[in-house]
C-alpha cells in the first residue's frame, strides 16, 4: 500500500482500494479501531459508530467511510498502520475437512439428502411412482467467454469520447462442453469461473442441469472441489415476504447442516450455491440495489441477499450458479459473472436417441421420429427437451397427430392438452344418463378456464407457487396432470402449495384464459381498446405467442370440435386487426418487431400477412439472442411480404455464419443492414461477401465490434467491386489498420462515400492520407463536428422513440456511459439534451418502478 501512495493522496488510495482492503483487513478490525483512538484520530463516538455496524465486513466499510470524512492527515495514519499489520494465525483458509470426523460425517449426509432428491428424473407428466433415472440424459452447454447481448453494450458500444478497449468481443470464444467442466480450467479460463451464469429459452433444461449437477455431485462422480452445494429456486423464495436471513434461507431445506453451517461458511471456497430460475423471481427486476449484506445472520430482502451473494459480498469465496431465461437476464448484477453458459438443448440426432428412450420401443420409436422430421417446424421446436417431450407424449397417447399436423408452438400444446383430454375423458366410467356427454364437457371446460383463470393471475402476478381453496380445480383428474402440489410446513399447520409443471405450462393455461373467457381482451390484455402486444412486458412474449396461436382459426375449430369451446367471432378479428394494425407501424418505424413476427407465425394465415403490407419495411430485430425458432418467424414473414427490405437490424443477436446463410435470400433484398456485435469469423465474412456480390439494393451495412481485421476486409472490398452500388460501410471497434483501409482507396469516393472505423488500429494522421487523394472527409477514424453524426443521432433518437421503456434501458445503456459524456461538439450537446428530454417524458409515464428508477439513473448522468 505504500508504493500505491506515492503517485496519489492516501485518501484517494483508499478509495481506490476499498473492495480488497475490506477483504483483507476484516480480520484486524478491533486491533485498528484501538489503534486509531489511541492515535487520536477517532472518537469514541466513532467507535461506537463502527462497533453498531453487523459483522466485520461492514465494520471495515464505516470505517473507510469515516475516514473519508476526516481527510487526509487522518487517512495517511490509517495506511500507516494497516502497512505494519500482519495475517492473523486463527484465520484458517481452506481448513482440510477431511481430517474432520465430524465434518466428513456432515458431508456424507448431506450428499445422501442432494441424492434422495435428484437421483430421478422428474418430468411435466411423470405418473406418481415413476422414476425416470438421470443416466444418459442430455445436456448441450456452450461456454461463451463475454456476454454478446449486454456487457458488451453496457461499455462500449456507440459510446462517445475517449478511446475504449474495443475489442472484448475478440475473445469470446465458443465451444461445447461438459456440464462437469463448468468449474474447471477446462472452461478456458487461466483461473477457475467462481459465478456462472446459465441461460436458456423456455423448456431448454435449466432445471434438469441443475438436477443433473446435483445428482453427479451427490454420487461422488463429479466436482469433487466442493464439499456442499446449496440448491436454491426462486420459485420458493417467491413464498417468502418478509425480511430474512441467509442462514434461514439455508436451513428451510438444509436442516440437518444447522449445527455446522458456521464451519461450512467459513470454509465457503468448498462451497457452492446454485440459484434456480432467476426470470421466475417476482422481484427480479429490484435486484440491482446499492444495499449490501456481509453476515450470514444479516436479515434483509431476497433480492438484497441474491445481489449481496452475487457480488461477492455475503460468502465471497463461495461459487455461485444461477440459471434464467434471457429476458430477465439484464437484471442480474453481470459485472460479477466470470462466465456466461447458454444452454443449446438437442441436436437432430439427440432428438432421435430422446424418441428410443421415451418409447422403449425401437420400431415404434422410428416411425414416430419419421412423423416429426417430416414437419420442419415441429423439428424444431423438438431442439428444446420440454416441448419434445410434449410431442413425445401427444404421439404416445393420441398414437398419432391430428389430421392437421402441428405447425407452431401453440399447435403442440394444444394437442397436447387434447390427447390429455382424451384419455382423462376415456378412464371415466360413462354414465347411461343420455346427457352425461354434454354435463361432462361443460364440467371440463369450467374446470380448464378456472385453471386458465389461476394460470393468469399468478403470471400477471409474477407468482408460480401458490395455494388454492378451489377444491373443484384442485381435486380434478386432469388439473393434478399440470400441476405439481408440494406440502409445506406453516406455523401450527401443514399447507399444500401448488405450481404448473413447467413455467410454459402455466404461460399456455392463461393465454387460454384469454383467449377462450368470456370477457373481451381488453380486460386481460389493456384498458379499453388499446390493448397490443407493444404493451406487454417482456416476460409475456411466450404468452402473447400462445395467445395468437388460440384465436387462430385452425386452433378455434380444433378446440370446438374436441372440447365444445366458442369463442365470439368479434374477439377473434378484434385480436387480428390490433395484430395487422401493430406490426404494419413496427415495421414502418423500426420498432422491435421479433414479438410480432411469431405472434404472425402462430396465426399461420397468410391472408393475414397479405393486408399487414407496410408502406416501408424495417425489421429491428436488435439485442436479443435470436434462436432457431425466431429465424423461422423472421423467414415466415419475410417470405410473405415481397418487397425491398429498407433495413434488416441484426445488432447483437448472435448471429453465425449458418445464421446468415439460411437468411440469405433475405438480405438480398436490403437496403441497410447491420450485423454489428456480433463475433462473425471468415465463414460468416465470406456470407456477408456472397450477399454484397449479388445483391442489387444493398447501399449501407454496419460491422461493428464483429472482431473482423485486414484480411476479412480484403474480401469484402473484393466484393464490393462487383456490383459497386454500397455507399456506406461502419467498421467501429475492429482490428483494421492503415493498410486494411488503404484498400479500399479505389472504392472511394465512388461507390463508397463514407466509412467510419472509430476504434479501430488507425491514427487520425493515417486517415488525412487516405482522404487527401479526394475531396471530402470519406474515411472517418475518429468524431468530429460533421454534419454526419447529426444524421446519426437523429437515428438514435428515433431509435429510442420507438423502443418499449424496457428496451429504451437496454439501448441506452449503450449511449450513456458517464465517463464517455465530455465530447464538446455542438451536435453532441444537442443530442444529450434531445435525449435527456425523451428520458424525462418516458419517466413520467413509466408504471413500472425498477424501470422508472433506471431511466432517472440515466437522465441524471446525461444531465451532468
């Protein structure tokens, strides 16, 4: 600490040093308070001060915070004394429990509990009494060092000022690996990952890898580094409402580790804490709070425990697992993740070998897969385990598909909750009363639609554990097929909490509730007639698909003629005129549209798409990972709407060089497209030249931060000079150097008018000899006071005019970087105000508070 002192003040040292000096002087607390009253630099107020805090951690922390207030003279006594201390001898790190009895006793037993919990496979239709073991079951991980659609957004993206460290996307590397080499070097990484983040679309196998990790490490098979791992879902920390601790937290499912959890915390580089189903939180979007906690007996809020254990606060040589969806990815404190996982589900053949197990029977097992491979949509949606075993289980029980082949999601659940119909309907004992049908499916119907009901409130809710009083509901044959019912021990009483199956499940229950009710869709989807999928937030966008898919025509007539349900004609075409009216403006304006698009798909009607035909056609399909089903709702729409593509926005979807080939004949048709943030290696370089080649139309593509350098350039220059109609190229944050662009001198002025490479291996003086050879400033290495950025930011702001509040905060996050505020220009003061203004009238009709908050925190650093 001395040597840091020398080129700054010790009190801007211990600012600069804060988070280790809490780490490495919690231990000497009590020795530096009596040597700073004996210094006389505290008083004994202050000692009481420090003293009131919980733990040492905390103690450090007011500590620093009182220092800070008495100066400098006051901080150089501190550096001083903490420059003589010396690591205590109690303080043991990494005790060897195996020469513990005791402990190993403790460990023993508690692998013995993880195993009696995991050793058996629980699936959404499992019958009571079947196991299903966890041997061979498949789980595809693919380790990305980086993450594609926020941190890099989040710190250098289209930030203005200073040269930044463009490049972090370079490193992100891909490969499959194991689900045991999630905590090794394996990973890549020069030290091992401590919090890892795992994510995933719905139904990918989240939970089953977690299960799968808790079952390898209870039979001693895999991650031996560890001697406990505490498994926790926020699907039960949604029941808790009150302040707790994380030593109640543990112990709720943890009882028998009551008497050696002190021991196992301390030892916490042993152990492992696995966090499940973060988008299923209720108060997911209040976990970025500045409130932290450092004591295992510190009472306070789920979501400040989760921020506190995710940042290393609270257990900060522990390892952490979490597991969500993508959409509530944004949420979690990611500048504490050393490691971002997407989980890929199936492939072809794993569906194929997922079909043999399910059926036992090879012959059968065949035929069925033959059905599914000749329907290309169901193929695809089979990658995902939870919805091939829906299919799996339709064909099983129905023994073969409808005469109309499933075409989308919904058409699989919805098959799938007829098949189920059909056989709770054929176990009954039919009555001879000749009314006994008709009273029969009236029954079914009122109990599905009080389902559905529930299955709503408690989505809208952000609830998925709850009770019920509805013993009509609850005490159904069919209903206990989609819920599970779990007892849980109450104060003086044991209660039964319920929960669908699998969060899809529920998703699909209360669109059915919308879709089938009696009550028009303003009462579920908005006030009044202003209801639309815009107005949704993110976590409805599985339910807006399902919604779409039920008052489609081919799903209404299949549900009438199974089930005896009508829906009112008006419902249906009051749905599709908000549907044709939304994405017609989305894509005139360039809105995000990627909602709207599988909304379209689900209605599979291709009359519909015909009266959408936008006066001009932008597909914003920016900063979301795009899976293969959203390509085929991209290709589904595009292929019915045949006109000139004024822009195709492809900015941070993770978008691959298969990606690119298979929207190929798609961007043929653009106009601008931009391909920015995304990693594109020499096969997707070479796709993108294949498109310039051919395409008659494409004037304008953007390449930003997609880690290209001379030699992918060299080959789009070649292609460019076939066609010689692309004016614009932006090549922000790459390896391009002087002698990258300098062979694009003949392209310029004619074709190529303008190309921008900020932040790239150019110098400003490098540039003035390319533009000398012509008029005009075409090659752009740094910002200036040219007219162009003003065309820029006007295409920010309109960028931002059109985003939901949520996906403003997302877009933001890459323009408002306070370090990166001091540019001086007069376009640049304009813009922040422009935006500043924008910001403000959002904030005051924004309902949802952590969003609200979020967009004060940005108006405040634009203002400044």
């Amino acid at each position: 600490m001395a040597q840091a002192t020398t080129s700054m003040s010790c009190l801007q040292t211990l600012k600069e040093l804060r988070v280790s000096l809490v780490d490495k002087l919690e231990w000497h607390i009590d020795s530096l308070v009596d040597l700073l009253i004996a210094k006389e630099v505290f008083s004994r107020d202050d000692r009481e001060e420090v003293l009131h805090e919980k733990g040492p951690r905390g103690k450090i922390r007011k500590v620093l915070d009182i220092l800070d207030c008495k100066g400098e003279d006051a901080a150089r006594v501190f550096v001083s004394a903490c420059s003589h201390l010396k690591e205590p001898a109690f303080k043991i790190v990494d005790q060897p429990w195996d020469q513990t009895t005791d402990i190993q006793r403790v460990i023993a037993k508690h692998k013995a509990v993880l195993k009696r919990r995991s050793e058996s496979l629980l699936y959404y239709n499992t019958r009571h009494g079947e196991k299903i073991p966890f041997s061979e079951h498949y789980v595809n991980l693919l380790i990305v060092k980086g993450h594609h659609s926020l941190e890099i957004k989040r710190h250098e993206v289209l930030s203005f000022g200073q040269q930044r460290i463009s490049l972090q996307q370079k490193a992100s590397e891909k490969k499959l690996v194991n689900p045991a080499q999630l905590f090794s070097s394996e990973t890549g990484k020069q030290q091992q990952a401590k919090r890892i983040l795992v994510t995933g679309v719905a139904g990918i196998g989240k939970t089953i890898l977690v299960q799968k990790i808790l079952c390898d490490f209870s039979n001693g098979k895999e991650y031996t580094s560890f001697d406990f791992i505490i498994h926790l879902t926020f699907r039960d920390l949604n029941l808790i409402s009150k302040p707790v601790s994380l030593r109640e937290l543990i112990l709720r499912k943890n009882g028998h580790l009551a008497k050696h959890l002190d021991t196992i915390t301390e030892n916490d580089t042993k152990l492992l804490i696995i966090l499940d189903g973060f988008d299923e939180f209720k108060h997911y979007r209040g976990c970025d709070a500045d409130v932290f906690f450092t004591e295992l007996d510190e009472e306070g809020e789920v979501a400040e425990l989760f921020s506190s254990i995710m940042l290393g606060e609270l257990l900060p040589g522990a390892s952490v697992l979490v597991t969500s969806r993508p959409m509530a990815v944004g949420y979690i404190p990611v500048r504490a993740v050393d490691c971002f996982v997407v989980i890929t589900g199936f492939s072809t053949v794993e569906i194929h070998d997922y079909f043999q197990r399910f059926f036992q029977d090879q012959e059968m097992a065949t035929r069925m897969f033959s059905i599914v491979v000749e329907n290309e949509l169901m193929l695809t949606l089979c990658y995902i385990p939870a919805f091939c075993h829906i299919v799996c289980s339709i064909l099983k029980d129905s023994n073969c598909l409808s005469t109309a082949s499933p075409r989308t999601m919904t058409d699989i659940y919805v098959q799938y909750l007829l098949a189920l119909v059909k056989s709770h309907m054929k176990n009954r004992v039919e009555s001879p009363n000749i009314n006994s049908g008709t009273l029969e499916q009236e029954h079914l119907q009122n109990v599905l639609l009080k389902l559905g009901r529930l299955a709503y409130q408690k989505l809208m809710n952000r609830e998925t554990l709850f009770y019920s009083n509805d013993d009509e509901v609850m005490n159904c044959a069919i209903v206990s097929t989609f819920l599970d019912k779990t007892p849980i021990q109450e104060p003086g009483c044991t209660e039964d909490v319920y929960s669908f199956t699998h969060l899809t499940i529920q998703e699909f229950f209360a669109a059915f509730y919308s879709a089938m009710a009696d009550v028009p869709l303003s009462e579920t989807l908005g006030s009044g007639t202003e209801y639309s999928t815009e107005s949704m937030s993110g976590n409805l966008d599985l339910f807006s698909r399902f919604l779409s898919g039920l008052l489609s025509k081919r799903n209404q007539e299949l549900l009438s003629r199974n089930i005896g349900f009508r829906v009112q004609e008006d419902k249906m075409q009051s749905y599709r005129m908000r549907l044709v009216s939304d994405t017609r403006t989305s894509c005139e304006n360039g809105a995000y549209i990627l909602t709207h698009l599988h909304c379209v798909l689900e209605q599979q009607d291709d009359v519909l798409i015909q009266e959408i035909q936008p006066q001009s056609l932008r597909i914003n399909l920016s900063d979301v990972t795009l899976s293969i089903m959203d390509h085929n709702a991209v290709k589904y729409f595009l292929s019915g709407i045949q006109m000139t593509i004024l822009e195709l926005d492809l900015t941070g979807t993770n978008t691959c060089a298969k990606a690119l080939k298979e929207l190929q004949p798609y961007l043929l048709r653009c106009e601008k497209l931009w391909l920015g943030e995304n990693s594109l290696d020499m096969e997707a370089v070479n796709v993108v030249a294949n498109v310039l080649e051919v395409s008659d139309t494409l004037k304008q593509i953007g390449l930003g931060w997609t880690d290209i350098g001379d030699e992918e350039l060299f080959i789009l220059t070649n292609a460019i000079k076939v066609k010689q109609i692309l004016s614009e190229m932006w090549m922000e944050g790459n390896r391009i150097s002087f002698a990258g662009l300098s062979i694009l001198s003949d392209l310029t002025p004619c074709p190529l008018s303008r190309v921008v490479a900020i932040w790239n291996n150019v110098r400003d003086d490098e540039a003035e000899r390319l533009n000398s050879a012509h008029r005009g400033q075409t090659f752009i290495v740094s910002f200036t006071d040219d007219s162009m950025w003003e065309g820029w930011t006007q295409w920010v702001l309109q960028r931002c005019e059109v985003s939901s509040s949520e996906k403003l905060v997302t877009f933001l996050q890459k323009v408002c970087d306070v370090s990166l505020c001091g540019l001086e220009s007069a376009w640049a003061r304009t813009f922040y105000v422009s935006l500043s203004q924008l910001i403000r009238t959002r904030i005051e009709w924004c309902s949802e508070e952590d969003v609200q908050r979020k967009l004060e925190k940005f108006e405040a650093i634009l203002t400044f």
